[in-house]
C-alpha cells in the first residue's frame, strides 16, 4: 500500500509565504503514510495559528490519499494520532482508491 498526507488551507487571496512563515512550515508536494504523526507534531505547536486559519479560510484539513493494486487495505490512527487532530480541531479525509488487481 502506498499513499500520501497533505495538510489543505483552500480560500480566496491566499497568502502562501505568510502562512508558511506562520506555520514554520514549508509546502511540500508529498509525505509516507507513517508521517502522518510527524506532520501532526510539526503543526500541533502552531494551534493559534491554524485556529485562526479556520476562522479565515474555507477549508483547513488533512487529506489521506492512499493507493493499492489490490483491493484490501487497512490502516489505523493511535491514540496519540486522534489526540492530536482533536487538538487541533482539524478534519482528516481518506481518499482510497484501488487499481482491481485482485484476481
């Protein structure tokens, strides 16, 4: 199984540099499944800001893109991973899409 984590700020007038600078982040274009709760930490002490940035913007979420040749898959979200998104009062979306190799 593979697949990919991505942090989503979507609104109008987005300003990319300040919100990279705000969140002491920089974008990138994609992460391992497993980093998921490194990428937690590294947003979990910009609370302020990220509550702000949901107040300001349409969408502030997490997106789980995860892919397989073969139909079954699983996965699991600790404690620490569930404390975390609670935390920072953020949605987490999977996205699972299979390529029906299974024979």
């Amino acid at each position: 199984m593979k697949g990919s984590f991505s942090f989503i700020v979507r609104g109008d007038n987005l300003d990319f540099d300040g919100i990279s600078t705000k969140l002491h982040l920089s974008p990138t274009e994609q992460s391992e499944p497993e980093d998921i709760l490194e990428l937690l930490q590294q947003l979990t002490p910009n609370l302020k800001t990220i509550t702000e940035m949901i107040d300001e913007y349409n969408e502030v979420s997490i997106n789980s893109y995860m892919r397989s040749d073969y139909g079954q898959m699983g996965f699991m979200l600790s404690n620490e991973m569930l404390r975390s998104l609670a935390v920072l009062g953020i949605a987490i979306k999977f996205h699972i899409l299979s390529f029906g190799m299974v024979e």
